[in-house]
C-alpha cells in the first residue's frame, strides 16, 4: 500500500505492507507563500510535482521487492 500525505511545507509518501511495516518513504519538501501576512498559499504546481517525483521515488526503491497493485 502507499499512502500520501501532503502538508504545509513537504509532501510524504509511505509504502508499506498490509500488516503495517513499512517498506520506504520518499519526502519533497517545498516553501510556504505568504504574499501578505496572515496569508498562506501553495502553488499547485508545486504540490502535483512533489506528489509524482515522491510516488515515483517510492516506486523506484520497491521496484524487484514488492509487488505493486493498483485501483481504478
């Protein structure tokens, strides 16, 4: 299983087993825009790349260790 988490200043992906141990983890981490104060905003851009590059990394590291399934 993989599971994405995106927060305020980085982007986590974990795979792990269906029992709960984890295989990897992959992290991009990116800035927080504040254009006035008491703003914050992300740039969606950003955030779709650090998913994918992070999804890819996790990917890439089980590739020949794990089986990897998808759904639709």
């Amino acid at each position: 299983m993989i599971g994405v988490d995106i927060g305020t200043s980085s982007t986590k992906v974990i795979a792990y087993t269906n029992k709960g141990k984890i295989l990897t983890i992959a992290r991009r981490s990116y800035p927080l825009l504040q254009p006035q104060p008491g703003y914050a905003e992300q740039d969606p851009e950003t955030l779709y790349t650090a998913v994918t590059e992070s999804i890819g990394e996790v990917c890439k590291q089980l590739e020949g260790q794990a089986e990897i399934a998808g759904f639709s």
